[in-house]
C-alpha cells in the first residue's frame, strides 16, 4: 500500500485542495475524500485518527 509519509502527503494534499476552493459542491466532494481516506487507514492501521481541521 502506501508507506506512512505518502499517506501524510495524500492527505495533505486533500487539506490543501478543500482550503484553496471555493465551490461548495467540490469542497463537499473532497472532504468525503479525505474522511474515506482517513477511516480505509485506521481501519488498516487498526487505529481511528480524529484531526482537528477546523483551522483549514
């Protein structure tokens, strides 16, 4: 799968797309992403991640 730093990567990447758009539609789009992303993780990781993202 991915290694723990392209994970980190992946996921900032998606942070970064939901804070530099402005369409309602596709922030939407990307934060079901990236919730997908973090819950396949924890599930393979056997751990649950909760980040604050309210600062974004």
């Amino acid at each position: 799968m991915y290694s723990e730093k392209e994970k980190a990567v992946i996921e900032q990447a998606i942070i970064s797309a939901i804070a530099y758009s402005s369409d309602g539609d596709e922030i939407e789009q990307y934060t079901n992403l990236l919730n997908r992303f973090r819950n396949e993780n924890a599930q393979i990781d056997g751990f649950r991640y909760d980040y604050d993202d309210s600062s974004y």
